[in-house]
C-alpha cells in the first residue's frame, strides 16, 4: 500500500495523506466529542487528562499581549486532523463569549469527516476546506476566507516535505 519511500526516510505527500486517510488523527471517537469540554472551574476538559496545545488564556497573554483582540476573533487551524484541538479552543472562546470565526484545514478527507461531525455535535459552525499547506491553490481557498489573528499548527510541519514553504504559506495568512 505505501511505497517504500517512508522506509526509506524519504517524505512524500501522497504517502501522508494516505497514511491519515486510513488512520486519521487524532483517534479520538465521534462518541467520545462530548468529553471535549469546559470544566466548572471554567478550564477546558479533554479526554484521557490532555489538555491541548492551544489555551486560550495564554494566546491572550503572549500572543495579543494580554489584550483580547478586536472581535470577532479570526482562527485558522493548519493540519488540524480530526477537530480535536479546533473543538477545544472553540468551546473555550464560546465559554468565555468570544465572537470568533473559525477554519479548520487538513490534508485528509477522512480528518476532516469527522471534524465536521464533531463541530455539528457541538454546535460550531466552522468552515472546512481539504488541502496540502504546500499546494498554491490550496493556500489560496485559505487565504480567500481572511487573513487570521491566530494560526494553531501543532504537529504538522513536520510531516510536509517542505516545512520552511508551509511555514511561509501559514505566515502569509496572518493579521
């Protein structure tokens, strides 16, 4: 199924979206959305003691200088897989009543079926585009929803062949 150029160390788009077409990430269950939270403690909550990367408290405090920013607020989330982290900081936003817009971007078709199902049960309403972060007409379907006040892009860069390029692409898009 996959060629051996993962064996070989060789980074091959086709390969990763392959790989997370079959096994999208995070694995985290359809039945299991509910667990994505806000605690009464006003904290977000997440299944299995995993607090995500992106805390709205503290994208306050070192990335808007401990100013919220003019509303609404403008998310992109760049390889965001299964909508794990793009639910968690948009329960966050909505419990702290936070406008806010939010784009959910990824590779993989199959990642993003179940974020969208995942945003339904929650109730966000988030716009989903499926694209490569490398891929120039991807970027510009992106790019055609806004330039963004926040861009969440945690374990992504990684797995592109060109990670200099898709941080320069996701740099563009920024207010």
């Amino acid at each position: 199924m996959f060629t051996s150029s993962i064996c070989d160390n060789k980074l091959d788009e086709s390969n990763v979206k392959s790989m997370y077409e079959i096994y999208p990430f995070p694995p985290l269950s359809i039945g299991e959305t509910q667990l994505i939270s806000t605690s009464s403690s006003g904290l977000p909550r997440y299944p299995r003691n995993f607090i995500g990367p992106s805390q709205w408290i503290d994208i306050v405090h070192h990335v808007f200088q401990g100013s919220v920013p003019k509303q609404p607020v403008k998310l992109l989330f760049a390889g965001a897989g299964t909508g794990t982290s793009t639910m968690l900081l948009c329960n966050q936003l909505r419990s702290a009543n936070i406008n806010f817009t939010a784009v959910h971007f990824d590779l993989s078709s199959a990642s993003i079926k179940i974020a969208t199902k995942r945003a339904k049960l929650l109730g966000h309403s988030i716009t989903f585009v499926q694209g490569s972060l490398l891929n120039e007409n991807d970027m510009l379907k992106v790019k055609r929803l806004g330039h963004y006040d926040y861009i969440d892009c945690v374990g992504v860069l990684m797995a592109t062949v060109d990670p200099v390029a898709a941080l320069r692409n996701l740099g563009q898009m920024l207010n």
